[in-house]
C-alpha cells in the first residue's frame, strides 16, 4: 500500500472514531427523566464561563494599554492564536490529564476528547458532587486554562517572536497546566492527600501562569533601552491608559464568573456569598495599592490602581470559598500593598511590562496563603478539602500544607517550563531582531500597523485624511 493511502486510512479512521457516539458519557440531549437540576446548573456553570472567556478581551486591552503604538495589533493576534490552541489541545488531552482518574493521582488518564469516560461522577470525581453536564464542566475548566496561559506572555511583551506563542501553547495546554492544576484542584495529590485549599485557582491558575512567565523573561531579557549603562530602570510608558482601564473593568466582571463558578452549581445559593467576598477584596485592594503607591511617589498612579484590583482578586481567588467576606477585605488590601511594593522591587531587576509577576505571582501566593490562616472550619468541611486556618483552630497545619503546595508547583512549573523556553531558544529562538524591535512587532511581525495614521507617511495613506497641520485652512495657531 502506497504511504498516500495508509495516511488516508490513518486519518479515516480516527475521524470515523472521535464521530461515534461516546460510550457511557454525559449526554443528556435523548435522556428521559433528567432532573431540572442538571439543565439548571449546567446553565449556571455556562455562564459563568463566558464571563471568564470575556476576561481575553480584558487581558487584551490591558497588554494593548501598557505597550506603546508600534506594538499594539500584534496582541490581538497573540490572543486569538493562544486560545485558538489551548482549546483545541485541553479538548484532546488537557482535561483528561487534569480531572479524569482517582483522587489523589499525580495525572489523569480518562476522558481524552471529551470520550470514553464512564459514569462522569467517578471519572472526575473532584466535580462528581455537582450534576451540571461534563460539557459544561469541560467549559468551564478549559476557559481557566486560556487565563493561566494568557498570564505567561504579560512579561514578555514588545519583543518576544510569535511562533514563540504558538510553540509553547501546545506544551503548555497540553502538559504544564493539566498536571499543576490537576495536582490542585483537579483531584490530585495536593488537593486530595495534603488537603491543599485553592477554591478557584490563585495557585493553580495565576501562580502557574505567572511562574511560565518568570521562566520566560529570565532568558528573554529586558526590553531595549529598559535599563541604562549603570542598570538603572526606566520607564517605558505605555500608549494608552483608558484602554489599560477598561480592561481592568472587563476582568473584574470576568472574575465573578471565575470565583462564584467554581461552585459549579446554582442550587444551594453558595455563588452569591463567594461573589460578596471577591468583590469586597477588589475594592480593598485597589485602596491599599493607591495607598502604597501614593506615601511612596505622593501620585495618583492609574496603572498602581488598576493592578491593585487585579491583584486583590488574584489573592481572594483561592479563599473565595473558604472565608468569610470580612477576610476578603484583609486579604483584598494586603494584595494591593503588596502590588506596589512589588511591581517597584522587580522593575530594578527584571522588565515585567505589565506587573504580571506581582499581581498574579506574589498576589497568587499571599492568597494561597492566606487559606492557611482565614479558612473557616465550616466551610473546610463543605468543601471537603484541608482544615480550617490558623485564627480559628490555632493550628499551624493548614498554612504548612498551603506552604508546601505553593513551593511543589512553583517548581515544577519553573523547571519544565523554564526547560521548554531554553530548547525553544536554542532552536527557534525566543527574541526579535534589534532592528525588528525598534520598528515594532505590529510591523515586523504581521506586515501591518495597529495604527497606521500614526506610522504610515501621509502620502501613503490612501483612503485616511492626512492629520491636519497648524497653518493649514481652518486650523488656529
């Protein structure tokens, strides 16, 4: 038989297979006596999906707000092709790896493509207490992964090669994320044999995602011109602090699918005190960094603002559930002192554009943390996971294992990562040219401006009005 034809056959029959109705799965489109539950939460976890996946635009307007002109489209493209991939590779083997198997694995081994999986209660145990649809559950998990991946590249920005993206989405969708986050809050060792508490995924969302992105930066380097001949840092504004702004907003709605879906359910009303906790934390939050940010620079910094929020919510993602709403406002505010303190001791050393080691690496740690000293007993319990903190039990025991988890996957995550980026590096390549970069990734990269009345001559722009000039009809000097 020719290779053209085995090739066909091959590809044939894995269609023919993925299109055959899955066997024992969780359909229900053809089920009788379905409980309304099920649509019902189904619906719930939905929804609450879609306002993580708005938190893209968010992440977008953000990176778009703190890069300068030049380099503006070029995020809009990283965006779309990140997720495009991650969707793909979590529906293949990122959710299986994750969630499916016994508790307390170190990696899944049942539901890849979403098939095969038996009865969804024993093969993803860690969510078998909520009936919504394992579709919807799949959703729900896979929009998780698209954040934490969207984390990594905040460092990164104005230099960094796009098939950079495109390489290590697939090993970090496929790999990275599914183990760390499955050992967390999938069911895994972490979660199920030491108790580990993170509710939405400040460990295992922001920490993993911000920790990829430590790797990253450490052999990217710094952006040209960052640092002076005596290695002082300068400021490289970026071009647009009201886009910076709405995107801010557009993640804190996003949040209040993030923290109150991780309840996966609607029925027992528990979503609306999870949303009262992360919202009173992202208030408390942006004070304290205003707070910081002014006794140190006596300025209103927007950008310290907008931070803040993000990383009190980042901190209150993984008590979310186990505290109570005045916890939030303590854990809120210590996230948005730590924000400044933070993003000013780093910019000395490393070129974090966006602040993304603070807000989701610092921040995603004092949350993890704070489980250990905050967690009410009673919510521990109607959880099912660890026990209650240090200022109800007195007991040291919830912040070790919090402790130990936060340093277990801030290693493997920084090792297998950082390994990942120095092959990609050596083969590839991590970094534009100098020229390329000076003329702006939007260029150098996709052959077009993201604004291109700015950069293109007026003469070239055929179908713009050129801007118009001082001394010209009808313009005032």
């Amino acid at each position: 038989m020719k290779r053209s034809a085995l090739i066909t056959t091959a590809i044939t029959s894995a269609v023919t297979l993925l299109a055959a109705p899955a066997v024992a799965s969780a359909d229900v489109f053809n089920a009788v006596g379905v409980p309304d539950t099920v649509g019902i939460n189904s619906m719930w976890v939905f929804v609450a999906a879609c306002l993580v996946l708005f938190m893209q635009a968010g992440f977008a307007l953000l990176e778009i707000g703190f890069s300068r002109g030049k380099n503006a489209g070029t995020i809009v493209a990283k965006i779309l092709t990140n997720f495009s991939i991650a969707a793909i590779i979590y529906w293949a083997v990122g959710f299986a790896l994750a969630f499916g198997g016994a508790s307390g694995k170190i990696i899944g081994t049942e539901g890849f493509f979403l098939r095969d999986y038996g009865d969804p209660t024993t093969a993803f145990p860690v969510m078998g207490f909520s009936d919504a649809t394992i579709e919807s559950k799949w959703f729900f998990q896979f929009v998780f992964c698209a954040v934490s991946l969207a984390i990594v590249w905040g460092t990164t920005l104005e230099r960094i090669k796009f098939g950079v993206y495109v390489i290590f989405a697939v090993i970090f969708a496929g790999l990275i994320y599914p183990i760390a986050s499955g050992w967390v809050f999938g069911g895994g060792w972490l979660q199920a044999n030491l108790g580990m508490q993170d509710f939405a995924g400040s460990t295992a969302v922001h920490l993993v995602g911000a920790t990829a992105g430590l790797a990253v930066l450490l052999l990217l380097g710094a952006r040209k011109g960052k640092y002076d001949a005596q290695g002082r840092p300068r400021a490289i504004p970026g071009h647009n602090m009201p886009l910076f702004g709405l995107g801010v907003i557009i993640l804190l709605l996003g949040w209040f699918g993030f923290n109150p879906g991780s309840t996966l359910g609607a029925m027992d009303g528990r979503f609306t005190e999870v949303a009262i906790v992360t919202l009173l934390a992202a208030g408390a939050g942006t004070i304290g960094a205003l707070l910081v940010s002014w006794l140190k620079t006596r300025t209103i910094d927007i950008g310290m603002a907008g931070n803040g929020m993000i990383g009190a919510l980042v901190a209150v993602t993984a008590p979310s559930g186990y505290v109570a709403p005045w916890a939030g406002v303590v854990i809120g505010l210590i996230a948005g002192f730590i924000v400044p303190l933070g993003v000013y001791a780093i910019d000395k050393r490393l070129d974090d554009p966006v602040g993304a080691l603070t807000a989701h690496g610092l921040c995603g740690v004092w949350g993890t943390l704070s489980c250990g000293l905050f967690t009410l007993p009673v919510l521990a319990e109607y959880n099912a996971v660890g026990n209650g903190g240090l200022f109800y039990t007195g007991s040291f025991s919830q912040l070790g294992d919090q402790v130990i988890g936060v340093v277990v996957v801030f290693a493997f995550v920084f090792i297998t990562s950082y390994a990942t980026f120095w092959v990609i590096k050596k083969t590839y390549g991590l970094r534009v040219t100098e020229a390329e970069e000076d003329a702006g990734l939007d260029i150098s990269e996709h052959g077009m401006y993201g604004y291109p009345e700015q950069f293109i001559p007026a003469p070239e722009l055929v179908g713009y009005g050129a801007a118009p000039q001082l001394g010209s009809p009808g313009v005032s000097s």
